[in-house]
C-alpha cells in the first residue's frame, strides 16, 4: 500500500507555550476528518511532509508539530542562548494539551516515531481521555536501559566507533552517563567544542544504525547537527525528565519508582482501553532490551506488527505500508 499523494496544510500558525516558547503546528487534510496528532523523532528532529502521507486526507484531520526548540519552533535549540530548562517531558505534554484545545479538538489518533513513540505513550498514559488510538513505530520507552544500550552497550559491536566516540570525551567522563557527559561539551561556552562534540555524538548514532545508508543529509547542515545533539543529550542525560511531576507541578502518575523499567513501562496499565499498532522493524537496535515485547504483551489493547529485515527506519517500504494499514484501520473508528 503506497502512501497518499503529497499534500499541503490549510492551516498554520506558532502557538504561545509560555516560558518564552512558540510551537509551530500545521494542519492538513480534512477539516472535519478524525483529528490525529503526528509527534516526530529525536529528540531533536522536526516534522515534515512524509508524515502527511501516512494518512487519507479524505478521512484524517491531520495535525502536525514541531516539539519545543526543534524545526520552525522558536527559540530553536540550535541556538547557543535558548534556555534548555524549560524544555521537558511535562513542558511537552502540556504543549500538546494547548494545542488540542486551540484546535477544538477533543480527542484524536496520536502517531508518533522513535522519541515521538515515547511521548506519545506518556501522553496517552496521562491524558487517556483525550487519544482514541496510538500508532507507533521504532517503538521506545525513554527508560535508562536504552540510553545505556545506545551510547555504551552497542560499543561491543561497533568498536572503531565507539572508541571515536569516547575520544571526544575527556578522561573522567568515560565512565558514566555519555550523554550527560556529552550534553556538558555541547553546553560548553566554547564554540569549537560545541561543534566537535555536535560532530562526534551525530557521527556516532549513524555509525550505529542498523542498515545503510551509512550517512544523514540533514547532520551535514551544522546548525541542525548541534540543536540535534544538544536536544538529544539534554534529554538522554536527564532520563528523558520522565519522573518529573507530569502537568508542571501536579501529582506524579504512577505509585513508587520507575526502577528498571523506567516509567512508561511502569504505567503500562494506564493504557488500558486505549487501542495501538506497533510497527517495529526487526533490526532495530532497541528491540535487545525486548522492550515492544514487553510492552506489547502487558498492553491489552495493542497489536504489534513485526517487518522483518528493517532497523529503526519508518521509510522502509514495507514499514510504511504497515503504517498506512494501520492508519487507515483506525480511519473509521
């Protein structure tokens, strides 16, 4: 199933977040068509027009976002000043929940990617009443085990560039959170170790991938390259601000510590009557640590679609056909 013909958005504009943060959202198809949320990658990346094909423009109200500090938002991560603080886990759901209510909608089918996945599961964890379905893909869960297998675990099976990777560390910060210790050169007031450090971590993730291409276009443009990184590592090194109070300042969801597990996993069973597709490619390094399994199996509602031969790529065709089964199964629930 190919995906639907290239469309542009009717409707544009930057919604006032708070903390001096403007989100830039878009929206396409139809007016009066199931609303559905698309959360991109990263995190760090942006949206663009691929995503709008995964969906029938006839049936989908389709509503795209660049998260906070990324693509067309402002002010952008890429910018040395940008106050980093205020660009959380919380922050970000609570921008989704503005947007909802500035667009009159009251519920709809979130979609999200890799970090979008994430946060499409803890939007959904915490705001149940306001997401009909979930469509996810390079399923993840933002836990500290999968940092850990990123940046250090998959150093046993790319070694020349794991030791590239650590070189650009100095000496006693090898050993702990790399992204943390990433996240500090990428903070730093120098402006060469910015972009050395920029270079190393986006050097690394392409290295890391599951199948070629062995390069990224968009790392090559310098100034995405460090917006990336910084956002990336500001998360990763900070898990993902995933036990932080979700709704700046409300009780926190689930009962005790993440432990482990992390804490989507650890509040799996928020996601009760919610309906999901998960499309995961076999390759895809996350799958190690089992956790699209284990989500899946603990998640009544969900059905996983497994691609065989695919890594962490939603483009891969037979990925995108699964997408689009998927989303135009929920089409008319």
């Amino acid at each position: 199933m190919p995906l639907y013909p290239e469309i542009e958005p009717y409707e544009r504009g930057m919604l006032d977040v708070g903390d001096g943060n403007h989100v830039y959202w878009e929206v396409c198809g139809n007016p009066r068509g199931k609303p559905a949320l698309v959360l991109h990658g990263g995190p760090g990346s942006q949206a663009g027009p691929w995503f709008r094909r995964l969906f029938d423009p006839d049936a989908y109200r389709i509503v795209l976002l660049d998260q906070r500090g990324c693509g067309r938002s402002t002010p952008p991560a890429s910018a040395y000043e940008t106050d980093m603080s205020v660009n959380t886990t919380p922050r970000l759901l609570a921008d989704l929940e503005l947007l909802r209510r500035h667009l009159g909608i009251e519920r709809w089918l979130v979609w999200g990617v890799s970090w979008g996945s994430v946060l499409g599961l803890r939007y959904a964890q915490t705001h149940p009443g306001a997401v009909s379905e979930l469509v996810l893909t390079g399923v993840a869960s933002g836990s500290d085990a999968e940092v850990a297998l990123l940046t250090r675990g998959l150093g046993q099976f790319f070694p020349e560039a794991f030791e590239r990777f650590l070189a650009e560390l100095p000496e006693g910060e090898r050993d702990g959170n790399l992204a943390a210790a990433y996240n500090r050169l990428l903070e730093s007031p120098d402006a060469e170790v910015r972009a050395r450090a920029a270079r190393a971590w986006t050097d690394w993730e392409t290295a890391i991938a599951a199948q070629p291409p062995r390069s990224v276009p968009r790392y090559e443009d310098p100034v995405f390259r460090y917006g990336f990184a910084r956002t990336v590592t500001h998360y990763w090194g900070n898990g993902h601000f995933l036990d932080e109070d979700e709704g700046n300042g409300g009780d926190a969801v689930g009962e005790g510590g993440a432990g482990v597990d992390g804490v989507v996993l650890r509040d799996v069973r928020l996601l009760k009557g919610v309906p999901g597709t998960l499309v995961q490619g076999s390759l895809d390094p996350g799958n190690l640590l089992g956790i699209v399994w284990r989500l899946h199996h603990a998640w009544p509602g969900s059905e996983l679609v497994l691609i065989d031969d695919v890594g962490h790529n939603a483009g891969a065709p037979d990925m995108t056909q699964a997408l689009v089964e998927a989303t135009d199964k929920y089409a008319e629930a």
